[in-house]
C-alpha cells in the first residue's frame, strides 16, 4: 500500500489548485492531438509549438487573429503540469525538422505532454479593465493514434470482442494474414489449465498479426489491442499476453483453464491500461483535432480505405463532447471544438485541396454530425503543419497540369511530378481497379518560395484559430 509523505500531499494540492484557478477563469486548455498511423501528431505538435514561440518574430500566421491584431505578447515553455508524463521532446524534434539535412521525427511510441504560456492583451472591454494582459496556459498531449483504437474495448466483453476480430477475419487481408496464428489457436488445449509460456506463444503469433496488418504495404488500421503494436514500458508484461478466442463448447469455461485465463487478463487490460488512460486523459481534454493521413488509405486501396474509416469512427464514439461551462469544465470536461484535418496537403497540387476537404468531410460525416447534434463546433480542413514542396503550373499534351516540385522520399534531389487528383467522394469499384491512386512521399525540406525566415506551412494559422482564438480574445 501506497504511504504519501506530508510534502508530497501539499505538492499535490498546491498543484491541483493552481489548474482549479486557471479554469475557474477559462485560461487553461487541454488539446488532445489525435490520429492513425503515420498521420504527422508529432510534426504537427512540434511546428504548433515552433510557431507559437517565434510568433513576434515574423512567422507566417495572417489568420491567426490575436497576431494579425498585434495582442501577442510573447508564448514561452512552462513547466508542465503533471510530473509523472514524459515531456514532448520539441527541441529535438524541430532540430531534426529545420537542420541541415533535414529529417522527419521518428514516430510517437508514448505519451508525452507540453505545457505554453501565450501572454496577449484581451480585446473585450470588460476584460480589458480587469487586466490589460492576460495569460492562456496551453497543454499539448502527443500520443500513439493506435492506444485510441483501444478505448471501444471498454464497452465489449472478452467474448465480444473476440467474436468481432473473427468476423474481421474472415475476409482479406486479414483472413490471410491472420492463417497462422489461427492455426496456431486451432491446436491450443483450451480447457486444460493456463501456462506462461502458452499464453505467451500464442500472444506473439497474434501480435505479429497485428504488426503485419499494420505492415505500410498493408496499412490497416482498426488493430486491437493497440498496446500490442506499441507496448511502450508494457513490452513483456503479462496483460499483453492473451489473444482472442473462438466461443467456448456447450461445456462452458473451465475454472483455472486458459480461456478462464484469456478472459481475466482481458479484463485486467481494459481495467488497469484502457480505463486508466481515459480517466486520466481523455476525461480531461478541452479541444481535440483528428489527423487522418487520406493519401495514403487512397494508395493502399478500398480495403484500408475503409478500415480507417471503421477506426475512426470507433474511436469517436469514446469521446465526451458538448459544450464546456464553467462547473462541466471543473467536474466533467468536455471536448467544445472538434477539427478534423487531411494532413500532407503539400503532397498533391494546390488545386487538389478542395477536394481533399471535401472527401475528408464525407468521410467523417456520420461522427461529426453526431458530434454536431451535442453542441460542438466541428471543422474539417487539409493542411501541411510543414509545407516541403511548391505547385508549378505546366503545359503537358496540350493541357494545363498542376504539378509538385520536391525531395520524393528516399531520394536526394528535387523532381518535378504530377501527383494525380484526389476525388471528391468514396472512390467506386472502378475507379480503384484502375489503380489510379500513387500519391508520394517527401523528403522535409525549405520550398524556394517560401517566404519569411519560418518554417512554410499550409493552413496552420487557421487550425491554431480555430482551436485557441476564443481563448485569446
């Protein structure tokens, strides 16, 4: 049993009562920045921050109204909040993003937390009168988008859930990749009593589905448990080691057996990682903005198009949102704004962004009208939190093309490409088979028309609006 020493109790309430009085006066906000695989939180996150601090010295923001309005006063890293979570590495991260050679971040694989102090003058009369300047205290939470893919658990039991992986099972690529450790399950005594090293073979040969369903060939992305793919500090423990199962015979559970087994350290998993992680961090968001990574489900074809699609939506549905007053905000905090983005938009020519917006709000039209009807305000743009690429307008075959201008991934020198049109819809059967989507990578780099000494970008200043200008007026 846990003992807490007088200092750390005072602590602990010092610190519990400086957050009560930033949200007694609405200048506390919690952005949950959330996505799949692959989709840029981490670069995302980072340029935010780099914006953020170095916005009296000439970054690009003209819709960002507290700048455009001159009531900035300057934004600088605090010390954050909770002591427990590791801080988000942005120094390290935007030196890999604006070195000399230029490289993206390496993927998130744990929680990380960062706290802003933005100083502006209010531009509201009253607000004004009460204090010439104020301070908004931003914290940003970067986390693995495959721990969310865990939070629809919560409300299945072990046998549901399993029940729903074998449905998903049943047609390709899973039921392809998943062969072998279905067969591996087929010959597993599951009445007999539970041993380590069973349970732990058969948990590696589920994993290694997961991971080949995850596979950037593959590029699925409704994979449960989402620990399982990312364990960060969990690698090894036995709450990772169970894996689903076939419903039982007319026998039932054997007590002591491994389906009894199975079952427990499912629950253990949903009660200790599922449910700590949403008390302690979901509960607690303000404004949340969902990246989705649409060029590549588009290359991947209607099998992973649509499995995102089926991950997002489950996702979503775990949300708390409506809208936040003063006591809901002190008790039960609820997620008031809601931005959906099409990340990479410096990929595909500038005339293609329409498009891409437009595909995105289709996408996401069942959850964000749900959203919607509970009273949050929901807005969908494609943006580039790191623009690496320039439009050039050619002639080609007697047409007027858009093309792209950059470092293709994996190479050291600029090409000039047609990056192809994105739909404005679900693709049909058709258009898939003709394999019309192979939209490509690239390198970070400075595009030659950038303007200004700060990193170019794509729509940023109207997400950081969106999210904060409420807050900074």
């Amino acid at each position: 049993m846990k003992t807490w020493s007088p200092d750390f109790l005072l602590q602990e309430f010092g610190k519990r009562m400086d957050e009560w009085v930033h949200l007694t006066m609405d200048r506390t906000v919690r952005l949950a920045v959330t996505g799949l695989n692959q989709s840029g939180k981490t670069v995302f996150t980072t340029t935010l921050i780099h914006q953020l601090l170095h916005a009296l010295q000439g970054s690009n923001l003209p819709s960002f109204l507290v700048t455009l309005e001159n009531r900035l006063q300057g934004a600088k890293v605090m010390l954050q909040p909770d002591m427990d979570v590791p801080t988000f590495q942005y120094d390290r991260y935007i030196r890999a993003l604006l070195g000399t050679k230029p490289t993206w971040p390496v993927p998130t694989d744990a929680l990380s937390e960062i706290r802003l102090a933005i100083r502006f003058k209010p531009s509201g009369l009253l607000s004004k009168r009460i204090s010439p300047t104020t301070t908004l205290y931003l914290d940003i939470i970067d986390y693995p988008g495959e721990w969310l893919l865990d939070l629809p658990m919560l409300s299945l039991s072990f046998e549901a859930w399993s029940a729903q992986t074998f449905q998903l099972c049943e047609e390709e690529p899973r039921l392809s990749l998943s062969a072998s450790w279905r067969h591996d399950l087929a010959n597993l005594p599951l009445s007999r009593p539970a041993q380590d090293e069973t349970l732990r073979r058969i948990s590696e040969a589920y994993t290694e589905f997961l991971l080949a369903c995850k596979h950037p060939t593959i590029g699925l992305s409704f994979l449960q448990p989402g620990r399982f793919t990312i364990p960060g500090d969990l690698k090894g423990a036995p709450l990772l080691t169970f894996c689903p199962l076939p419903p039982p015979d007319a026998d039932g559970v054997v007590v002591g057996s491994l389906r009894e087994e199975m079952g427990k350290r499912y629950e253990s998993y949903k009660k200790f990682i599922i449910e700590t992680f949403f008390k302690r961090h979901f509960s607690r968001f303000d404004r949340q903005i969902v990246l989705l990574d649409l060029l590549n489900a588009l290359n991947r074809g209607p099998g992973a198009f649509s499995d995102m699609q089926t991950a997002l939506e489950a996702i979503l549905e775990n949300f708390r949102y409506g809208p936040s007053n003063l006591l809901s905000r002190l008790f039960y905090p609820r997620i008031d704004k809601l931005l959906f983005a099409a990340t990479k938009a410096d990929f595909v020519a500038a005339n293609q962004h329409h498009n891409m917006e437009r595909l995105l709000r289709r996408l996401v039209a069942r959850p964000a009208n749900d959203a919607s009807f509970l009273g949050v305000e929901i807005q969908t743009q494609a943006l580039s939190s790191l623009r690496c690429t320039r439009t050039v307008v050619r002639d080609h075959e007697g047409r007027r093309l858009s093309f792209v201008q950059g470092i293709p991934k994996g190479r050291k020198s600029e090409s000039l490409l047609f990056p192809g049109e994105i739909p404005e819809t679900v693709p049909d059967a058709h258009e898939w088979d003709a394999n019309r989507f192979n939209f490509m990578d690239f390198e970070p780099r400075r595009p030659s028309d950038a303007e200004g000494p700060f990193p170019p970008h794509i729509r940023l200043d109207q997400a950081l609006e969106f999210l904060l200008g409420d807050k900074l007026r």
